[in-house]
C-alpha cells in the first residue's frame, strides 16, 4: 500500500480495488499503517484520503539503519570468531 501511495493520495477504496484481499482487510491495514505513522488520513466529506506521511518513513528507515549496523556488526564478529576456530584446529 506505501507503494501504491507513492504517487500521491488515494482514497481507501482505490487501494482496496488492486488489492486481492477484502475492503475490511485493507482498511485494517490501513489502520495499522496509520498508527505506525506511516501514513496520513485526510477525511473530505465521506472519502477517505490516504497520503505517505515522510516523517514516519524517515523515522522507520533510521531504525532499519541502526538494526542493520548491528546485526552487520554481530556477523562480523561471529565471522571472526569462526575463522579463528578454524585456523586453531
């Protein structure tokens, strides 16, 4: 659904068109992804827009940032760890 916001707002039962689940399921993840703060809701009259909200993504992209090093990190030294194991057998 991020994908398909990307070019810009939709409404909800736009995404749930293309979707192959029900209009109740993708509202559900809707939710989910608002919570998140992934992205924003724009009620106008009875439609429902839907918009990528940058911060959250921003924020969500940092994270995956810091996991990354990390577990990088953790290989690294388990790679280490192995290679000198092997060379004193």
């Amino acid at each position: 659904m991020l994908t398909a916001l990307r070019g810009g707002e939709a409404r909800i039962t736009d995404l749930a068109r293309d979707e192959p689940v029900s209009f109740a399921a993708v509202a559900r993840h809707v939710s989910v992804l608002e919570n998140a703060g992934l992205i924003r809701r724009d009620v106008r009259g009875r439609e429902h827009w839907l918009s990528v909200e940058p911060a959250g993504l921003e924020l969500a992209q940092r994270w995956i940032d810091e996991q990354s090093s990390f577990w990088a990190e953790r290989a690294d030294l388990l790679a280490g760890r192995l290679a000198r194991r092997r060379r004193s057998q």
